[in-house]
C-alpha cells in the first residue's frame, strides 16, 4: 500500500545519501540520520519476511 508516510521515508534517505554521496555528511543533524536509518528497517521488513518465508 502507497502512503504519503512512503514518500516522506523516501525523501529523508535520498536527502541522506545524496549528502553522503557529495561528502557533505556533517552537514546532516544526528536526528535525520536517525530517522533515514528507520525508514530504511521500516522498508527492509517486508522484503526480509518474504526471503525468511514468513509473509
């Protein structure tokens, strides 16, 4: 299911990466990093449970 939450969970990893990418990672606040890092379990759970047979 397609949420705006997805969008949003997109767009703190891209802003993340991007600025890790161009070596400007200091620039980014402790807490984005935190909340990119969330997403990205958040989007990892479904394709985990799927590979361990438990979806």
């Amino acid at each position: 299911m397609k949420s705006i939450s997805n969008g949003i969970g997109a767009g703190f990893i891209t802003y993340v990466l991007i600025k890790l990418v161009k070596g400007k990672s200091r620039e980014v606040h402790p807490l984005l990093w935190l909340v990119a890092a969330l997403f990205v379990i958040y989007f990892a759970i479904g394709p985990v449970k799927i590979l361990l047979g438990l979806s």
